[in-house]
C-alpha cells in the first residue's frame, strides 16, 4: 500500500500514516508531467490548491482508490469522473475554516482604515492623518456571497462587531446572524461583499459588470474564496471609475498574478493565497487528511 503526497503536507500527517503501516511516496514539487508518469502505482495520492488532478490523470490511475484533498474547495479534482471510476474523492472541510474566516475579517478592518497603504506611507517617511480618514465597521452592511462553513463563520464574527449581515446561497436558506436576500437585494444594500464559494461554471465570474452596476458606489469587495469568481478585467474598471472602493484578493484568476492591473492602484490589497495559511490550520488539515487517508487505504 503506498500512498503519494502531491503537495507540502504537515510533517506529522506523513508520520501517522507511516505508522499506520502505510508506505508514503513525498513529492511535493512534483510536475503534472511527472505525476502523469507514476500515478499507476498508488492506492492514493494526497493533494492540496497546486496539484490539479483531471479526467487524463485519473484515466492514467490504473490502482487509485481514494484523492484525499487536503483543503475545503474541490474543484481542482474532476470529482464525479474519478467517482465514476470507483475512486474516493475525500477533502478536509472544517479544518481550516476558523483561519480563513480570520483573514476574512482582518481584510474587513484592512479596508476600513486602510492600514496596509498607512504602512507603506510611513515607510515613506510621511505623516499623513487627513488622508486616511477611515470609518467603523459598526453599522455597517457585509453582503456575505456563499454561506456555508466559511462563510457562517464569518457572519459569526461580523456580528460580534455590530455589523448586518447579508447572505445569498442558492443551496442555503437559513444560518444564524444571516438575513438571506436575493443576489440583487444583497448586492443593492451590502457596504462591503465577502465571497465564500467553489469556482464552477455556475459561479465563474458571477461579480461582472451587470453585477458592479448594482452595488453601492465606494463598496468593497473581499474575495478569499477562489480565483476566477470576479472578472477581473471588470474589477479594473470598477476601481478605475470609483464604484469600488477598495479590494481585498486572497485568490485570483491566474496564479501567482503575474503583471495583474489590479496592483498598480492604491485601493487594492491582497495576499498570496494564503487563506488556511496558520500553523493551526495546517496541522489540524494534516490530521485530518492523515486520517482519512488511512481509512481509505484500509478498509
């Protein structure tokens, strides 16, 4: 029984399944060209965001019985080809939704005193209090675009800073600190957006042009969700013409987003894809792969 990691994996995860008597194969770095080269020879393989595991490679997994994702989104894995294929397709949901969520909401205070532009400004050696007139989160609307996990998690802290939560989901109706709405009416009343959904057909580019025309003028936009959800060609414009205000990109349609427009203006900020990126994150998303791995193998 060997099992490949695909991607980097916490330490201790590659142990437990060790001692479970489990041989582990760690490629972290491993191309798509390599991993098409020896995917026959696992019972399963461990991914994270980076390994993308599609209907050409799974034709290739001729012994795979489980793709353990370790991380929430799925849309990295052609789920129900391998599931047609008699493969487990398993991921770690709740792991790292506290984390996400976290960054989430320092994206919410980010926006609202422009803490990250007041930094490179006194790097700069100015002092410029007018200019970063900033405003409270109290009060204020956060439309929240995907309420499952991540997302209720985030509505739970939004309320505990007396902001009102929006939510739309075409799957969910009813979440605690959430008032559901239609896309248009949370669109139409949200001082700041948060979007917490898989990218699919159904949900690429679901903020576009129609989309921007409907919001407040000077909203804010925080997308720690996936890449590919906003068009960012449209995002450009939005900021350019003054109905965003300001944006927070955890994700973005092209990784790393190499000679993106969006990062020569002053309003956006973002990270590197970082969102379960905390050490308790990662571990508790190794200790769970880790087991889910073992019982799949097993059983």
């Amino acid at each position: 029984m060997t099992v490949l990691i695909c991607d980097p994996t916490d330490p201790e995860a590659i142990q437990a399944i060790e001692e479970a008597g489990i041989e582990v194969d760690n490629k972290p770095d491993i191309t798509p060209d390599a991993l098409m080269e020896i995917i026959h020879k696992y019972e399963c393989i461990v991914v994270r965001s980076r390994t993308k595991v599609r209907e050409p490679l799974i034709d290739k997994a001729e012994n795979l019985k489980a793709i353990v994702r370790a991380g929430v989104g799925l849309d990295s894995i052609d789920v129900e080809y391998a599931e047609s294929k008699g493969i487990q397709v398993l991921n770690t949901p709740s792991a790292s939704t506290r984390a996400v969520a976290e960054l989430t909401v320092g994206y919410l205070f980010a926006l609202a005193r422009r803490i990250p532009q007041m930094t490179v400004s006194m790097r700069e050696g100015k002092w410029e209090k007018k200019k970063f007139l900033g405003f409270e989160l109290h009060g204020k609307t956060l439309g929240i675009i995907g309420t499952g996990r991540i997302g209720c998690a985030v509505a739970e802290r939004a309320d505990c800073l007396g902001m009102h939560n929006l939510g739309y989901d075409p799957y969910v109706n009813e979440a605690d600190h959430i008032e559901f709405v239609s896309m248009d009416e949370l669109l139409a009343r949200s001082d700041f957006i948060t979007l917490h959904m898989p990218h699919t057909e159904e949900t690429h580019h679901i903020i576009d042009t129609e989309a921007f025309q409907k919001m407040k003028d000077g909203v804010r936009l925080i997308n720690c969700g996936r890449g590919g959800i906003i068009d960012e060609d449209a995002l450009y414009q939005a900021l350019k013409d003054g109905k965003v205000g300001g944006v927070a990109l955890d994700v973005y349609e092209e990784e790393p987003p190499e000679g993106s427009p969006l990062f020569s203006l002053d309003e956006v900020i973002g990270s590197p894809h970082v969102g379960a990126g905390t050490g308790e994150a990662k571990a508790r998303v190794g200790q769970v792969a880790a087991q889910k791995v073992i019982k799949a193998v097993k059983s």
